[in-house]
C-alpha cells in the first residue's frame, strides 16, 4: 500500500565533472563517517541538498492533526489501563491498586503532552468544565471533549473483551453490591475520591503552576491511594471507562445468571463520580486568585 525508499541505499559513483558532490553531502549528513574522503570539503559546511529521500518518507501521509493524535493516545492509555485493571483483579487482587497506580503515572508522563494525559472520562469533563470559564491554560472545546470520552470508552471496551477472551465468560468486575446501604456507601466513596482526582489533576496540570515536573506523580498516587482506600467498598474505580466496559461485557458474554447482578450500581458509578468531577471544577475555578496578592 505505501512503498518506501531506504536512504541508506548504495548510489553509483559520482564522476569528477559532475558538478554536485553528493558523495561529500552525504558524510556532512552523517557526521561520524570520517573526514578521510575529503578533508577540506567534508570540514566546510555542506547544505542538505538530497532532501527528497528521506527516512521513512512514505509515513508522512499518516501523520495525525494535534486533536486526532490526542484522542489516539486517550484510546490507547485506557485501553492498557482498564486490560491492566482487568487482569491485575484476577491474579492479585491485593497488589492490583499498586499496579494500576504505577500504571496511571507512567501513562500520564508518556501521553500528557499530546493529550494532558485524562484517560478518565471524569477528568476529562473536569477539566472541560474548569476551562470552559477561560481558567487555566487552554479553552477546552467541546468537539474535544467528545472525542475524548469516546476514544475512551471505546478502548475500555476493547480491553474488555480481551479480558473475557484471557480469563474466560467469568471476570471479577467492580462492584458496590445492590443494597441501598452498600449503594450509599460505593457512592460517597467513588464521589469523595473522583473529587480528589479530578482537583489533583486540575492544580497541577491544568493551573498557572502546570509547568513542573512531578504532576504525573501526584495523579498516580491519587489513583493509587484512592484504589487502596476504597478498594473493599466500591473497588476503588472512579473511571466509568473502566466500570462500563467491564460490566456490559460480563453480563452480555457469562453464562451465569449472577454475572449481571452488577449492573443496577452502574449508574451509581455514573452519577457518583459525575458529582465528585462537578465539585472539583467548582472549587478549582473558585480558588483561581492568582492575580491577588495574598
């Protein structure tokens, strides 16, 4: 479909009368070949005359615009995530916050400069919410948003079924039970701690203060104390694109009759963690006196 030119082929000689020394131009290009061709011409600077071959020229037609490339690394960060989340669950349910934290971290250090690293519907409405009021860096528009959230669940959904394909029909999903007492308590949970997520991400990626170094870590270990606060009560999610995946593949692929008794608290997930990602917007758009003196 795209056929390539390796620059590294072997050109036949070039003959004293022609008049562009493109043997010379090559070793200027590669500056650790030696001067042993010719030592006066290789020492002079030599402009790029051979331009048009190119390493891997033919890619150029694929390259993505600023806002497709964020969507793809929001769908590739949330596919890893909700796979990790998935398969981290069935070996070791105890060390599973651990992983999915680390995890969270490095995803926001390696995409957060195409994307800002959200990999969260919740944050992303956060975030969209916050700028939307022209606080922070950037306006966050609404064709953004929207291709966010649906590279995100589009890759927890296709980590979903792979899930089902490694583990079987039978996966354990998140899960806040279906009384009202345990409902109330997955809700406060996943609300109290999508707030501290979403308020972490907004001050130290999104404020005046965004330009340093750590803020991948502090949403990493929000994420993973959050999974180990909340883990025993609500599984620790705050990401309906890792709840909402997960559930509607088990109950759609199990053959158990037990295997969608998870899904009236789906919109508890929803609802709970749409207020926590509101209230931070709230308080983050509220606190933004950095014109004030103190």
């Amino acid at each position: 479909m795209f056929t390539c030119r390796r620059s590294n082929q072997v050109e036949p000689p070039v003959s004293a009368g022609n008049p562009k020394n493109t043997t010379v131009a090559r070793v200027a290009d590669r500056p650790w070949v030696t001067d042993a061709i010719n030592p006066v011409a290789a020492s002079a600077p030599v402009p790029n005359t051979n331009t048009a071959v190119k390493k891997f020229s033919c890619l150029q037609s694929l390259h993505f615009d600023a806002l497709t490339s964020a969507a793809v690394v929001e769908f590739i960060g949330t596919f890893l995530l909700v796979l990790t989340v998935s398969l981290s669950t069935v070996q070791n349910t105890e060390m599973a916050p651990i992983s999915i934290g680390f995890l969270f971290m490095s995803l926001v250090f390696s995409f957060g400069y195409l994307s800002g690293g959200h990999i969260n519907p919740m944050v992303t409405i956060s975030v969209w919410l916050a700028t939307s009021t022209g606080q922070g860096h950037a306006t966050f528009s609404m064709r953004r948003l929207i291709m966010y959230v649906v590279a995100q669940m589009v890759g927890g959904m296709i980590a979903a079924f792979i899930c089902a394909a490694l583990n079987g029909r039978e996966f354990p999903v998140p899960n806040m039970g279906v009384s009202l007492n345990t409902m109330l308590r997955g809700f406060l949970a996943e609300s109290v701690f999508t707030f501290v997520l979403c308020s972490v991400f907004l001050h130290v990626a999104v404020s005046q203060q965004r330009n340093n170094s750590f803020y991948g870590f502090a949403i990493g270990f929000s994420v993973l104390c959050g999974g180990l606060t909340c883990d025993s009560i609500s599984g620790g999610v705050f990401n309906p694109a890792v709840t909402t995946p997960l559930m509607i593949v088990r109950c759609l692929f199990s053959l158990s009759a037990s295997a969608c008794t998870s899904m009236p608290s789906l919109l508890v997930y929803w609802v709970s963690e749409a207020i926590g990602a509101m209230c931070a917007s709230i308080v983050y758009v509220a606190l933004q006196n950095v014109g004030d003196e103190v």
